[in-house]
C-alpha cells in the first residue's frame, strides 16, 4: 500500500537496527527489497530434483539449459551449452563472484576480518554509482568530490537525485589535499554526508600514496568520531 513500507524491507531493515547504515539509507534505500516470487522461486527450483524446469528466463532438463542446435553451432565448441545459455543470475556468476572476492582479500590482507559481501556484478561505473546513490542519497543530501572530477557526476548526483555536490580542491602543493577533504566535509551542516573517493582519479589519474591513504582514513575516522555520518 502508498506510504507503508512492504514487510519484507522492514525485515530487512531489521538487521541493522543497531548500525549507523540504516539511518545512512535514502527512504528507497528504506523501502526496497528482493521480491519472494520468480526469482526466489527459481533459486529453490535449482535445488529440486525434477527433469524440466522453465521457472525464469530459460528452460532446463536435468539441469541444462535446452537450446536450439543452429543456435549453439554459431559458438566455440570449447564453450558447454551451460556457459553459453545460462540465465545470468542477479548480481552476477555465483562461483565467479566468490572467486573476485578472495582475490580482493589476497591483494588487501587488511579485509580478511572484516565483514564483507560478495562483490556484486554492475553494468560499468555509471551503473554502479547509480545503485549506490539510489540506495543512500536523498533529494538535497550531499555529495563531497574533488574539483576535478567526472562530467557524469552532475548527471548521477544533481540531475538523477537533486543532492547538491560540494567540491574541495583535489590538490595542494602537488600533494592529496586531505585538509580540503576534511573542510568540505566538515561544512556540510547536516551529519549524513555522501564522500566520493575514486581513485585513479579522473580525469588527472592521480592516486594517493600510501602515507596520503592512510591520512585520508585518519581524516574520515576521525570526522565520523565527531558525529559525521560518511
């Protein structure tokens, strides 16, 4: 119904009624969820032992995707009917993303304790950038950027979600300028405030050193101990 939120987004909210991120999602943020119906039905249908199955996108027999002879002959022979035909899943190849994921934690040792999900499959960087802001940037939030920075940000941040963009000076004296990040931040009024950090930065390609990484995490830790919500 029009102004309630759905019980399965309130479950959902549910787990972190005790973190700071669900005061950090955007009220769509709030309201969305995974829907208990074909896509759901189908992962449980995976894991019945029936011989057909049509339940999304393709249809099975003992597991493997039927499809048209004229069809396959047109690829590699060294490619199974399962890597041509599969439905690809929500958030992208199950195996694959476990696999990106131990990799992830193998070039950063620093996230093996941490809590982690998957990485999830977006379509480029505008795709992904438009999920996150859809899932923690309301109207008027803001979003604090370098001054140097991609053209699609207006479109993603002011155009598609109205958040106003507060911009610092990327550099000082040929250096990261951590003092601009932390004085943007800090003239944020509101506590919640969107940080955008892509690096190599587009479009100079610059990246911070180690020691401006670090000082950049001090900066954020230090603005979120104060009551800053990033």
């Amino acid at each position: 119904m029009e102004g309630k939120v759905n019980i399965l987004a309130t479950q959902l909210n549910e787990n972190f009624k005790n973190s700071t991120i669900l005061d950090l999602f955007s009220e769509y943020g709030k309201r969305i969820y995974v829907p208990k119906g074909i896509i759901v039905q189908a992962s449980q249908a995976k894991q019945k032992a029936s011989k057909y199955n049509a339940t999304i996108g393709i249809a099975t027999t003992n597991s493997k995707p039927i499809y048209i002879d004229s069809v396959k002959d047109q690829f590699s022979s060294n490619l199974s009917p399962s890597e041509l035909f599969s439905y690809s899943p929500m958030g992208g190849n199950a195996e694959l993303r476990a696999i990106w994921k131990k990799e992830m934690i193998r070039k950063n040792p620093s996230m093996k304790d941490c809590l982690t999900s998957t990485p999830i499959v977006t379509s480029g960087l505008t795709n992904g950038l438009s999920i996150a802001s859809s899932l923690f940037l309301d109207k008027d939030d803001s979003v604090v950027i370098p001054d140097m920075y991609w053209e699609n940000y207006n479109l993603i941040f002011q155009e598609r979600f109205q958040a106003k963009m507060v911009k610092y000076p990327l550099f000082n004296q040929e250096k990261f300028n951590c003092k601009g990040l932390a004085n943007a931040i800090e003239s944020v009024k509101a506590n919640k405030v969107f940080v955008m950090l892509n690096f190599p930065n587009n479009p100079t390609g610059y990246s911070p050193t180690e020691k401006e990484a670090e000082e950049i995490c001090e900066v954020l830790i230090s603005l979120a101990n104060k009551g800053k919500r990033l």
